[in-house]
C-alpha cells in the first residue's frame, strides 16, 4: 500500500508549548500543533515565537503537524564564523 502524500504548508510559531510542541497559525490562519522534527532535534535548531516555519501535515488529521523547517528572519545572522586562535 502507498504512503499517502503529504501537506506541506507555510506558518508562523505563535506559542510555545511543553513537550517540544509550538501553536503554528497557517497562512490560511488555521490554527495546529506541532511538533519538531527528528533532524532538527538532532542538529539542536531552536524555533521561538515569531519565527516562519515549514508544516508538513497528513490529509487525515489537519489539527497536528510537524516542523520540518525553519527560516532564518532578518537578522537571523548567517552561517558560522571560522573560530580564530
């Protein structure tokens, strides 16, 4: 059987909730829960209020969701500087 495709939508964080979730409003300001993904846990990439992320959803529950990316706003600095000695 085929994996169903999923929903991949724009959203911005609104609140930060316990247990690594965040309230996501949609650019069609529907409200959801979601959750981080694996690799951004992994690479530890911290999310805060305010910032556009990624949502990717399944056509069969649209409340919950899961961030798999995070824009870097303005001032979100740039990749890291070579350390000097």
């Amino acid at each position: 059987m085929a994996k169903e495709e999923l929903l991949t939508l724009e959203g911005l964080i609104d609140e930060i909730l316990p247990d690594g979730r965040f309230r996501v409003v949609l650019e069609n300001d529907h409200r959801i829960v979601a959750y981080t993904a694996g690799k951004m846990r992994k690479f530890r990439i911290r999310s805060v209020v305010g910032d556009k992320v990624r949502v990717e959803m399944t056509p069969y529950d649209l409340d919950k969701g899961r961030i798999v990316f995070r824009d870097r706003g303005p001032g979100g600095g740039g990749p890291p500087q070579p350390r000097r000695r």
